[in-house]
C-alpha cells in the first residue's frame, strides 16, 4: 500500500546551523508558495565558505577582494578549499598571506563542514554551485552564486556589486528559491569466486561464485544519466516506477533529472523546462531508437528504479551531475527518489523574474525578429 505523497518530501525549512525560511503564517499550501520564500537567520552568520573554480586565473582577483571583505570588514570565519590554495598564485602572493592565515580549509571527501558553515559563495559558473551541492549530502547552508563563468544559468549575481549584495544576505534580506535535488542509491553486485586456505596457508578456489551487496548514495542537483559509454551496442535498460515496469529503454541512454537540471542536459536532449519550484522529476530519453519515446514528467513524490535488461548486451554506465562515473552491470541497481534535502539558492529579484531573465539572457529563449506592422493600405491588398 502506498504511503508516500505524489508531492514528494516536504522539504527541510532549515539550511546549515543558523539559516531558516521565514514562514508565512497565511500559506495554505503543502509546499510554501515560492513568492513567498525569504531567507532568514535563528542567529547572525558567523562562517562562510568560498568556492571558488579551480585553474582560473580570471577569478584570482574577485577571489582575493571577497576574501579579505569577509575577514577584514565583515570579520567573518571564511572556509576554503585546500586545494585551492594550493595554487602558487595565492600562496606565493605576499600582500594576501595575512589573509590567508586567517583560513579554515578542508578537503573533499574527508573533512566534514556540515555543521561549521553558515551560508555559502560560489565565484565562477554552474559548475561551482554543482561541486557545492556536492560537499552537503544532507542540510545545505543558503548559496549565493556570482556569475564569473561561461554559461551562468544558476548563477544570478553580478561581481560589481558584491560588498552590498553580501551585507544583504547577511541582515537576512534576500529570496530563495529551493532547488530539489534527487536522492539515488546505487546498489552493486560484487561477485566473487569462494575461496579457502589450506593448512600451508595456500589460497585454494572451488570454483563456486558467491555475491556481496555494495551500495552508494549520492545527493544531485541535475541529473543521473545512464548511458551506454564506450559500447558500439545500443543502451538497454528496464525503468521501473513505484515497482512497476514501465518501459525499456533502448537507445544512447536515459536522463533523470531534477526541474533545476531540465535546463542542462535534458533540455538539449529534447525536453522540456520546468521551473525549480515545480515538484517533479523528468525521464528524458538519450537518442532514442523508438520515434514515440517522448521525454515525461513524473510527480515529485515516485521512485524509479534503474536496471539493466537481461537481455543487454553490453553494460551501462552512469554520473552524477557529470562525476563520480562508474559501470553499472547485471543485478545492479540505481534507485531515484526526491530528497528532502533542496539546495536553497539565494535569488538576486526573485524566483520567478530570476530564472526567466537566466533563459533570455542565457539560453536566448524565443529570440526571433519581429514581425513587420501591417499598415492600414497594405491590409487593402
């Protein structure tokens, strides 16, 4: 019997250790009405982390002016990334050692600042807030992003303005909008032959073949792709949804994808754009051999599952928001559901104006020369 909401999760109301939503006591909905959604503080923000995109030398100077604001002026703890200082640029630059001293660094995979940052900036492009989401796999502190990279789609604030635009977020005076993210878990046969060791401590095998489950999971802001990788061979998956087999995918692959992420990939694979407060996930298909396979949208609150046919002839692989890839092989399994974990990002107007002016100014949506006004005489003809 289901027991879960087509809506999906309610998401958290509460971003790092001091950030909150400001709740709406006149808000009927199950989910708060996105105009409605501001960024407030239980306690002023002490800490911040800076992310800045590695190998750019573009960003040195922003970087550098950023960092000193938050030390010197706003006296705030600010965390880097140890390999970002680790650049000779900012290590070996004297005038910015005192600053530098002043640091919290820590490195991926292995330090935990979950629970140490209040809020969150991001210097360069999508990309950067792709790797932010990446570092929380639970409650994420409330991003700001500058727009210092290529594309820009997620990133609304301009860098000219960045000393008033950060008091701002700091008095608590900003939208947000809460951008959902999927929760998959990825479960792996490992099959290995049994083996024994004999009294001169030699390895002996039987032959007997025996399976270990190995499961992993991944928090992502865009989109799970499955995809065949190298293989000449046509992708062949099943596609389950709550249990049920809905279809089979046979083509290049298959693209799950948050509302966030229908403006990346999926988009350019033929699917729709859906705004970041819609609750839903999208199944878009990669080059389909099948001309009625269309994209869909599914609500929020399903899970899918992902295995291959067996039947396949090759395996498949898949990534997360573009990393950590891996083969996916028979009897494993990838597992999709919303989390309720969102990446709150902090709107430069609002959520609606924001990302309507990101697919004009971006995307060029709909840019197409105006038609001639017809005068009155040329109406006689």
């Amino acid at each position: 019997m289901r027991t879960q909401s087509l809506h999906g999760p309610s998401p958290v109301t509460t971003f790092g250790p001091k950030a909150c939503m400001l709740q709406n006591p006149h808000a009927v909905m199950h989910i708060q009405d996105p105009a409605s959604q501001r960024l407030t503080w239980n306690k002023p923000p002490k800490s911040v982390l800076v992310i800045k995109k590695i190998r750019d030398a573009s960003l040195l100077q922003p970087f550098k002016e950023l960092c000193r604001f938050l030390t010197e002026v706003k006296s705030m703890i600010v965390y880097v990334e140890k390999k970002v200082l680790e650049d000779p640029a900012i290590s070996g630059d004297e005038n910015f050692a005192a600053v530098t001293k002043k640091f919290c660094t820590f490195r991926e995979d292995l330090d935990d600042i979950s629970n140490r940052v209040d809020f969150i900036i991001c210097l360069g492009g999508d990309g950067t807030l792709l790797y932010a989401s990446s570092l929380f796999q639970e409650s994420v502190p409330p991003v700001m992003s500058f727009h210092l990279g290529s594309l820009g789609f997620l990133t609304p604030f301009k860098f000219e303005n960045y000393q008033s635009q950060v008091n701002q977020i700091i008095e608590g005076n900003a939208a947000i909008v809460l951008r959902s993210r999927l929760k998959v878990r990825v479960l792996k046969e490992n099959w290995e032959k049994k083996s024994r060791v004999d009294e001169k401590g030699i390895i002996l095998t039987n032959g007997d073949i025996e399976s270990s489950r190995k499961a992993m999971q991944y928090q992502v802001l865009n989109e799970v792709v499955v995809d065949r990788g190298p293989s000449s061979y046509l992708s062949n998956v099943d596609l389950f949804l709550d249990g049920h087999l809905i279809t089979t995918v046979q083509g290049d692959g298959v693209i799950v994808s948050t509302p966030t992420g229908s403006t990346a990939y999926a988009v350019a694979a033929g699917a729709s754009m859906i705004h970041p407060n819609v609750p839903a996930i999208m199944i878009t298909p990669i080059c389909p051999h099948s001309l009625s396979f269309r994209p869909i949208v599914v609500p929020a609150g399903v899970e899918l599952k992902i295995m291959l046919s067996c039947d396949a002839r090759n395996t498949a692989w898949v990534s997360f928001d573009g990393r950590k890839r891996q083969e996916i092989c028979h009897g494993d399994s990838i597992t999709i559901t919303t989390s309720c974990f969102p990446v709150p990002s902090i709107c430069f107007r609002d959520p609606v104006n924001d990302w309507f002016e990101s697919l004009a100014q971006c995307l060029h949506w709909n840019v197409r020369k105006k038609q001639n006004y017809l005068s009155s005489e040329d109406e006689e003809f």
